[in-house]
C-alpha cells in the first residue's frame, strides 16, 4: 500500500529527531526530578504539602493550556513560527526558575508551577505539530523514542540536582538550572518543517485520515464531466445505420497511440454538456405547414386581446393624468398666503419668518450664554449621559475582547465538557489519564522522602541512585517499542491493563517497604508499570473512545483529569505531614490504581469475549 511505501521512502529528519529527544530529556525532568528539591525543602520547616503543590499547579497549568497552545500551533506553524513560539515557552521556562532564586519558598512553587507548566505547555504543543507533520507514517516508533528520553532524564537530573544543591547551595542551584535549560535554546531552532504543504497525512489524526483516505488519483490523471471530442470526418448524418464514428479503421489503429476515441456519443436523453462543464439545451423540433396555420389562427386572437389591453391601459393613464392636474391646481403655498386666509385655513396657521425679525446675536451674548452656570451643568450632564449610553471605541474594543474570551472559554472547555459528560467511555478514558497523571507527580515524586524514612537510613545518593533504576526499568520496557509500533490498537488496552496491575502492585510494595531491598524492589516494579502504561495509554484511549469522537474529548481528558490530580493532593495533604503519612499516601495511591485496574480489566474482559469466544463460537455452530 501507499502508506508503507511512503514510511520507507520518507526520510528520518536526524536533526529534528535529535531535538525533539534532547527537549523530552530536559522537560519533563522538571516534574521527573521534584522529589529532590522537596527533599531540600523540608529542612527550611515548612509543610511538607508545600512539595506537592508545585508539581500539582505545573500539570494544572500544562492541562489547562495544552488545547489551546495545541489548536494555536496549526495557525502559528511555518518555517519559524514553531521556532518562535517554542523559544517564548523557553524563557517561561526559565523566567520561572530564575524567580525562584530570589523569593520564598511559598512564591517559589507558583513561580516554579505557573511559569514552568505554561512553558513546557508551549514547546511541547510545537513539539508535537513537529512529530505530527514530519513523522506522519513513523509516529508510534518516534513517541517510543521520546518516552526513551524522559526515562534518561528521569535518571540523570536527579544526580545533577543533588551536585548542583550540594556545591552551589539551594538557591543558586536554580539558576544553574535556568542555565542548563537554556542550552536548549540551539535545538529549538531545529524544530523546520521542510514541507509546509498540508496533506491528509500531515495530521494529528493520522489513522482517521488512512480511513476515509483509500485511493489516490495520480496526478497525469483527470477526472471531470467533460463530453470526448469526436471526428465529425466519419459521422453519417444521413442515416445513424451508417454511422462510423464507433469504427476503428485499419489505418487509424497503432499500437503506441489512438488517435480517436472509441466511446460512443451520449444519446439525446442524456444530459450533455460542452468542453466547459456547460449544459447544451435539447434540439428545438422543426416547423411544419400544419403548425404554422394553427399558429396563425391563434397569433391574431392573441393580437385582439393585447389591442383591447392596450386601449384600457390607456384611458387609465388619462384619468390619473387628470386627477394629477386637479392636486396640482388645488395646492397652494403656506408661506404665500395672506392673512385672512390664514384665519380661514386655521389647519395651516404658522407664523411667517422673515429675515427683518431675526435679530442676531453678538460675541459677547453667545460668550455670556456659554459662561453661565445653567448651561455648564446641561452640557456636563449631557456629556456624562453621552459617555455611558454611547462609550468610546476603547470601552467598545474591551468589550468586544472580553465577549470573544467568554466565547472562546465556552468553546473550548465548557461546550466540549458538556458534550463528553454524555460520552459512557469518557469516563475509563478520564480514569486512565488521572491514574497516569498520579504516577508521574505523586508516585516518583514521593519515592526520595520515602526512602529518606526507611531503616536503616539511606543516603541520598544511594536514593537518587534507586530513582534512576526506576527510569531504567522504564527504559527496558519501552525496547518493546518497535513491536508496539507494529501491533494492532486495538490490543493496546492489555498492555494498558498489564501495567495499571504491576503498578497497583508497585504501590502496596512501597507503601509496605522498610528496608533496602524491597524499597529497591519497589522502585523496579514501579518503572516497569509506569513505562507500560505512558507508553500506549494514548493509544488505548483513542482506540476506546474511537477515531471520530477523539479529537472532541481529548482536551477534556486532559483538563478534567489535571483537575481530579488538584483534588487529589489537596486531600493527601491532610496525610502526608502525619506519622508515616507519605506510605500512607502511596497505599492511597495504590487503592486509586487498583479501581481503574479493575475497571480496566472488566473492559479488556469484555472485548475479549467480543473478539474471541463469541466469534468462535459462532463458527462452531455453523460448521456442525
């Protein structure tokens, strides 16, 4: 099919592969990594819910803006307008960490949340138009590639934050990091579309465009509704026996080329239509002498009938022409009357203007008029009457723009969550995404506090060292990404359900952990569990709500499940300061997993049984 030969014919792009990697391997460290700092700032004696705030509020901002940066980067794509609008969320980014240097601990986690999530939002919607628009026919293999790199920095920041805060302090360390961020800035600049044609490839949607899109007109080939010119040489207009125009003479024939064609002419039922695209009219039937009599005899009734006609317009136009003469006559002039005939017509009684009454007035009256106090107060009244009932164009402008955000926000979240709300599948979906949301910010995030808490105590190395065996178990996993690439989506629901079971188990495990070994144990499961589940949970969801209603739910899914992550950690801020509260918060965590995993099984379950036993089933009853 066309669609493989495309994906072997297209070329990798090595260097927009390369930034889109290095941009995976730095983002999301930035939420991957948090459980260090919330290490450092527990020691500054505030509460420890105060670590869970900013990674809350940095996936709030991402899922509130991710739609709109991502509907936006259609309109701002080109040669530099992903470049641009990507280095814009670079310096949020590192805006963000830099305030951070000089504020409070509470200021920094809005500045860290607010500044961080509404960068990384943005490069990551240019990100994806990227990844979309260039590798239409290799997605699955590239997304596979840039989990890759969130594992690497998922292992690697870690131990630089660690280096970073130990020699250089707490607060110079972000600047230090600001700075390494902003070594980004060279790869951003790789982010080139080399084609800016849109095709129904170069789409988001890819699998619902190879749906509808089945076959290709080559483009030598022209399909239209234009009439084949014939040879009128051959045309025997005598009798349509004799007609040779579907003859293909001897002498005409050559093997290489046809000079006439052999397609018979449209019959005059047919609609024709000329070389333009034009309609010809059917052929008009020719007189005969019997039609022209009966048409005489009828041509001089009709002559009567329109002289009749003709002479009783005309005394109607004589008698309106008199009734025009006589209000002509009758109609007189008010200003020309005199006065006795205005006592008589008291219906026009007016007074007679006349330029000798006009006494005009100075300079000096009009500026008396003007100055006195009665005449301020009405023309300030009328002004402020004026301004409130008819407002400038400044007011008229914020007006317009207001009502253009309420319409905006109603088309973006609010008539899209009302639309999903009456979906049934919206809500695994939503589940799915919460689960996965809770893994990436509360789960890694509370593996280095739960380690520091372990006896006996583990260094902080040896803990940031256990986190990278996380983000390598996460790794091992996604080397099954060439086979996830070619496996069907609709078997990516067993993965999916595969890795919610060994991350319910993850969670027991850690919230039971009380020594080295099975913290270490612990932290493996979890990789395992949490790479299964980022790598196709997309996937599953698209596949399970459909192609069709996908585009429409999954901004909600985004926003919906950011929100139930907010309400999650504002709970779970009730627990975690308390005595052994963080393994309590992970056993949370696991009771939350192990729901969606149950409810994900009975939809594996199901399917299941749709796709396998009753059809099987099925063919045993008809081949007995």
């Amino acid at each position: 099919m066309e669609v493989d030969e495309r994906s072997q014919g297209a070329s990798w792009r090595w260097s927009v592969l390369f930034s889109v990697i290095v941009l995976n391997v730095c983002l999301p460290s930035l939420i991957l990594s948090y459980g260090v700092i919330w290490v450092y700032i527990s020691n500054f004696e505030v509460p420890l819910w105060l670590g869970l705030a900013a990674p809350s509020i940095f996936v709030l901002t991402f899922g509130f803006t991710q739609c709109w940066f991502r509907e936006a980067a259609d309109s701002w794509g080109g040669s530099n307008g992903y470049r641009v609008m990507a280095t814009i969320g670079l310096g949020f980014v590192v805006t963000g960490l830099l305030i951070c240097a000089f504020v409070s601990v509470q200021y920094q986690l809005l500045a860290y949340g607010v500044l961080g999530g509404l960068g990384s939002s943005l490069i990551s919607a240019q990100v994806d138009a990227v990844m979309f628009e260039t590798y239409d026919t290799r997605l699955e293999l590239v997304r596979g590639m840039c989990y890759t790199g969130q594992a690497i920095g998922q292992s690697l920041f870690p131990h630089i934050l660690f280096f970073l805060i130990e020699y250089y302090g707490y607060a110079f360390s972000y600047i230090i990091l600001g700075g390494i961020m902003l070594q980004t800035l060279p790869v951003i600049l790789l982010l080139k579309v080399d084609d800016p044609r849109r095709s129904a490839y170069f789409t988001r949607y890819k699998e619902l465009s190879q749906t509808f899109l089945v076959y290709r007109n080559e483009i030598d080939q022209v399909y239209g509704t234009e009439v084949q010119l014939h040879n009128l040489s051959k045309k025997c207009w005598k009798s349509p026996s004799d007609d040779n125009l579907h003859r293909l003479g001897d002498s005409d024939y050559d093997n290489s080329k046809i000079d006439e064609t052999i397609t018979p002419p449209p019959s005059p039922e047919e609609k024709r239509r000329n070389i333009f695209g034009v309609e010809i009219l059917p052929e008009i039937p020719e007189e005969t002498e019997d039609s022209d009599t009966d048409e005489e005899s009828d041509g001089e009734t009709n002559l009567n009938k329109s002289k009749k006609r003709f002479s009783l317009a005309i005394k109607r136009l004589s008698t309106i022409g008199d009734n025009f003469d006589e209000c002509i006559e009758n109609q007189v002039r008010r200003d020309s009357q005199s006065n006795g005939d205005i006592v008589e017509n008291k219906e026009y009684s007016e007074l007679e203007v006349r330029y000798d009454t006009i006494a005009p007035n100075t300079d000096i009256q009009t500026e008396k008029l003007l100055n006195t106090f009665n005449f301020r107060c009405q023309s300030a009244y009328v002004n402020i009457k004026r301004k409130i009932t008819i407002p400038s164009y400044r007011v008229y402008r914020i007006r317009r723009r207001m009502l253009y955000l309420m319409y905006n926000i109603n088309d973006t979240f609010l008539k899209p969550l009302r639309r999903s709300l009456s979906c049934g599948r919206f809500y695994p979906a939503v589940l799915l995404s919460f689960t996965k949301l809770t893994l990436m910010t509360v789960g890694i995030i509370l593996l280095p506090m739960i380690g520091l808490q372990i006896r006996p105590k583990i260094a902080m190395y040896e803990t940031n060292f256990l986190m990278s065996l996380h983000g390598f178990t996460w790794i091992c996993f996604l080397l099954c990404t060439p086979w996830l690439a070619h496996t069907p989506k609709r078997n990516f629901k067993y993965v999916v359900a595969f890795g919610l079971v060994i991350s319910t188990c993850a969670c027991f495990v850690l919230a039971e952990a009380n020594n080295h070994d099975s913290f270490a144990i612990g932290c493996v499961i979890a990789g395992f569990g949490y790479g299964a589940i980022t790598s196709c949970w997309e996937s599953t969801v698209q596949e399970f709500v459909g192609a069709r209603k996908w585009p429409k739910l999954h901004s909600t899914i985004e926003t919906v499940s950011a929100t139930l992550l907010v309400v999650l950690v504002v709970g779970l801020s009730f627990v975690v300061g308390k005595d052994n509260g963080l393994q309590f918060a992970m056993f949370i965590l696991g009771l939350i997993t192990a729901v969606v995993s149950f409810i994900w099984i009975i939809i594996t379950g199901v399917s299941i049984y749709k796709t396998k036993v009753r059809t099987l089933s099925f063919k045993r009853k008809w081949t007995f």
